[in-house]
C-alpha cells in the first residue's frame, strides 16, 4: 500500500513541479539542477530509493528554499525509511509553502511511522488529501484515531477508506482489528459502570471461555443466571462450554433455553440442528437447520450441515418460508413481541419501526429491532437504533453489551472478507484460527494450524504465542502449551491470561509452589475473577501458607456467600490450621448450599 500511495503523489505533484520554478544563482547550479532531475526520474523509473533521495538531498542543498525540492527529499527519505529525515524534510517544505500537495499528508504518515501520533494528527487534519476524500488521508487518519485510543472517530474514516479500496488487505486488516478494539472499549465500559450486572457476568464468562477455563467460566454464568434468568446469549454459553467437555445432552438442554430467550439465536438453532442429527431425528434437525440458514446464509458448516439433515430425512430442499402475519393498522409492542418470539425476524423488524414512527421513546422496542437487525445481519443499523438508546441511558447494561457485540461482529464480518483477500498474511491466520476456536464445532485443531502458520510468518508476535498456548491448553496437551507461554510472559510479564494458564498448569502437575508467582500474577492482572484467587489460595494453603489462603478465601466469601465450593475449601483450610469451629461452621454451610 505504502509504494503504491507514494508513487501516485509522485506522478500527480512531483514530476512536473519538480521541473519549474527553480532559483537561479548561477549556470552551472542550473545546468547541475536540471541533470539531478533527469538522476530523479530514473531513479523513480528504477524505484531505487537511495538513488533517489541521493538526487534530491543535493537539488535541495542547491535550491534550499524551493518547496517542491524539500518535499521530494522528503518524500525520497519516507520510501527509504528514514522517517526523521522524512519529517525534517517535510517541515521545511511546509513552512516554505503551507498547503502544498502530499506535504501534510507524509509528514503526518512519517509521525505515524515514528508513534508521535499527537503530532501525526495535528498534520493529517490539516492536509488537503483529506478535504478530497483520497483514501490514503482517510486511512492514515483513521489509525493515528485508533492509535490515540479513539476508536469511534477512526471507524467511519478507515470504512471510507475501505470503500473506495476494497482490495486493499491493509486497509480491512486496520479496520478489522480496530472493530475489535472497539467492541472491547464498549466491554471495559460496561465493566466499569455495571461491573456486577448479568450482562458483565455473561462477558466475564465469554472471556474466560475463550481462555479455557470453562470451570470458572460457568461460575460466572451461575452469578449471572441468579441476576436475570431471561438473558439472552446466557443459556447458549453455557450450552457451548457443556459441548466442549463432550457433555452433549445437557448442553442441547441449554441450547433449548436459549431459544426461549431468543428465538433468532442462529448458533442455538445450529447446536441444536447438530446435535438431532447425531441423535438420529433428521426432521427436528432440519426445522433448527433452515432457521439457522435463514440468518446465516454464508455459513458453510450450516450449509454442509442441513444438506445432510436433507439427504436423512429425504426433504425437498427448498425451503418453505412462513407466511407473513397480517398487518395491523396501528401495531403494538405485543405485536412485535409475538412475531419476534415467532423467530420472523424481518416481520417483527417491520413492526417494531412502525412503533417507533409513533412512540420513539421507547428504548426496549428499539434493544429488541437491535436484535432482530443483528440476526439478519444489518449490523450498521442495528448500531442506529443501540446508539440511540444509549444516547438516552449511557450506563445501561445491555445496551453497552450489545455495542461490544455488534462491533465484534462487524470485526467477524471484514475477517471473512480479508480471508478472501489475503488468506496467508499473520493476522488474517490470527483470525481464522480464532473463529475456528470459538465456532461451532470447537475445531481446536485447525486453530492450531492456522496459529502455527501465523507464528511462522511472525516467529516473535506475542499475541500467536499466547494463542498456540492457549488453544493447546484447551487440547489438554500441556508440555506443548508451556513454552509458548512463557514466550508470552517473556514479551509481556503481566499477561493475566498467560500467567494463569501456566499457574493451573504448574498446579495441576502438584509443582504448587512454583504455581504460586504466575497465579499471582493472573489476580493481579484481573482481580475480579473468582477462579485465579481461588487457585492461588489453593496452592498456598496446600504449601502450608494457610493465613494467606483463608484471608483470599473469606475476601472471596464475600462476594459470593452462597458458593458452596469455596465454604468447603475454606473449611479444609481452618481445621488445618487448628481452627475447628470455624471449620465445622463452613463445613455445614458448604453442605446447605450445596443441597440449594
């Protein structure tokens, strides 16, 4: 992208102006001028770029104070990396001609290049490319944006950018990483404002999922399904974490209840599809198949997996689509709800907007045409409506759940097109190993593949060490899974999620003292997390540090008084230390809460 952006501002403001306007101060200067000129365009023809800046360096020497000769010296420093000539190049050309063509523009890709992003920014939005629309302004702007943190300005600009340079891998990898981050600005958001709400606990428990620890990771769920039973995406994680320990029946148990939540849900209708076929019913697996085609129609495992319920059960393929309720003049929110509960996504979208058109203050129509706007894929305007309702309420649980969701869609969306675009850059191999990981069939193995070839393009990433070791942790292949973390913890010390893994690990290898430091390092990386305090007051008390693990265990108690599993590991840890009563007591708690 960088070569060929440079050699258009070369062909559209260097090669002509180069040629007129020069000072004179003696023939020979400008006869040494004008064949120094002739050395520029050949050496552009050669794209030989210390040539080049060779040529300009000595123009410039000779005509100091013609802008265009500074700007060619600048732009001959940038193509050859050498960003701090780059910049003092392109500073005195400014200063000599404010608003000269592609001046602006590198110098502020040349802060970028060297992470002064205040100062990037500062000379990006001054630079004419931008007012024009040229897609090189927008995406530059767009990720000094994101490199200051600033997502939602860095968004519209780098999908702009898109746009009118949709082939371009860069540009979608940018913009997929910074819906990403993005989506977890939202999630920090709603952890910071409503950190013991279900929504937080389900996200909790979304993440530490995907980091493999499944135990803890229920344990959230549990807290959340004590908050609000109703909550949609809670009954499917708890579905997909039963799956991934081969617990298939009661899994498909909660896939069921996701899908009194939410009849749209495509992955329940997917699992459940699955799972009847494995049992032998092809005619409950297609009626699940054809609505998770309905609001997956480019998933080839849904594809793949109703044409097998098809061929068993010797159904005409042609899908029958339900007829359309009929409309009612003025449409109530029950309507809506009915249509919804239907799983008629576009009906219930329908009248929901009519709604709306009269009593636009009501913000559970408008989570709930969210909803139904994801499940068929607009994710763009569900935005408007999710916006919309937190413009009104900025704290609201769901609401902040729901933009992290749909902004890690919209990433999941311009992931599948960059794969078509570039299938073996490291971070497209990054992103499909994780949708391999966190999809349906939980197809560890082709992540693994994908991770291992993203560290052979990128032997020194941390983020494919900690993925490798990771997903090598879930497989259960723990001798593999430790040096890739400690890569990891060699490149970032702090990492909770590595630090965690390689403390179970150790722990369950009975290596507990060496447990400890990482383990403790996990707590302090996420405090809130009940199942790494729990594994470090473990390791101390099983070391013999019992006033240290019964002051984590009560702190834990806390919070979570009804946890019969921490009463009881409480218990063990005061009648070692002599403390029988106190033993007895959570003994007997442990007991009651257990039988709840």
């Amino acid at each position: 992208m960088r070569g060929t952006w440079c050699r258009a501002v070369w062909l559209s403001a260097l090669v002509g102006a180069g040629l007129v306007g020069t000072a004179e101060s003696g023939p020979e200067a400008q006869q040494r001028v004008e064949a120094l000129l002739a050395e520029v365009s050949q050496a552009q023809q050669a794209q030989d770029h210390s040539r080049l800046r060779a040529a300009y360096a000595e123009i410039a020497a000779l005509r100091p104070d013609a802008p265009e000769y500074q700007r060619g010296l600048g732009l001959a420093c940038y193509l050859g990396g050498d960003y701090d000539g780059a910049i003092a190049a392109l500073q005195r050309a400014a200063s000599l001609q404010p608003g000269l063509a592609g001046v602006s523009l590198y110098l502020g890709i040349s802060y970028y290049r060297t992470n002064r992003f205040q100062e990037a920014l500062e000379a990006l939005e001054r630079a004419p490319e931008r007012d024009s629309g040229a897609p090189a302004a927008q995406f530059w702007l767009g990720a000094t944006y994101r490199a200051l943190g600033r997502h939602s300005e860095a968004v519209p600009l780098l999908e702009a950018a898109h746009e009118k340079a949709q082939s371009d891998a860069e540009i979608l990898l940018l913009l997929t990483r910074t819906y990403s981050e993005h989506a977890a600005g939202w999630f920090r958001q709603l952890l910071a404002v409503a950190g013991t709400s279900a929504p937080a606990r389900l996200l909790r428990a979304e993440e530490l999922a995907m980091d493999g620890v499944d135990q803890a990771a229920m344990k959230e769920t549990d807290a959340a399904l004590e908050r609000d039973p109703g909550l949609i995406g809670l009954h499917l994680l708890r579905g997909q974490i039963l799956w991934a320990g081969e617990n298939f029946d009661k899994g498909a148990d909660e896939f069921r209840r996701e899908l009194e939540n939410d009849p749209l849900s495509a992955e329940a209708h997917l699992m459940l599809g699955a799972y009847q076929l494995d049992v032998g019913d092809a005619s409950a697996a297609l009626a699940h198949l054809r609505l998770a085609r309905r609001y997956r129609p480019n998933d080839e495992v849904t594809r793949e997996l109703l044409e097998e319920a098809m061929k068993a059960g010797g159904v005409d393929p042609a899908p029958k689509v339900p007829a359309r309720s009929p409309e009612a003049a003025q449409p109530t929110f029950e309507d809506a709800i009915g249509a919804y509960k239907r799983g008629r996504a576009t009906e219930a979208a329908e009248l929901l907007e009519r709604l709306l058109a009269r009593r636009p203050e009501t913000a559970a129509a408008r989570l709930i045409l969210a909803r139904c706007r994801i499940a068929e894929g607009e994710l763009r305007i569900a935005l408007e409506q999710l916006d919309r309702v937190q413009q009104k309420d900025r704290e609201d649980p769901e609401t902040l759940y729901l933009l992290g969701k749909t902004y890690e869609g919209l990433a999941s969306q311009a992931a599948e097109r960059l794969f078509e675009l570039n299938p073996d850059a490291p971070g497209v191999r990054l992103l499909r190993g994780e949708a391999f990981e966190r999809g349906p069939k939980y197809d560890f193995e082709s992540a693994l593949a994908e991770f291992r070839a993203a560290k052979q393009s990128s032997p020194d990433d941390p983020a494919v060490d900690q993925a490798i070791g990771r997903v090598l942790f879930k497989m259960k292949r723990f001798d593999e899974a430790v040096p890739h973390l400690e890569a990891t913890l060699a490149w970032s010390p702090g990492h909770g999620t590595a630090n965690y893994l390689l403390g179970k690990i150790r722990f369950l290898r009975g290596n507990r003292k060496d447990a400890i430091g990482p383990l403790r390092e996990a707590v302090r990386a996420r405090p809130s997390l009940v199942e790494p305090r729990r594994d470090l007051a473990t390791a101390l008390a099983l070391e013999g540090r019992l006033e240290e693990a019964i002051g984590i265990y009560e702190d834990l108690l806390t919070d979570h008084p009804t946890d019969a599993s921490l009463h009881a590991l409480l218990a063990t840890a005061y009648r070692r230390a002599g403390r029988i009563e106190d033993a007895k007591a959570h003994a007997e708690r442990a007991r009651t809460a257990g039988h709840k």
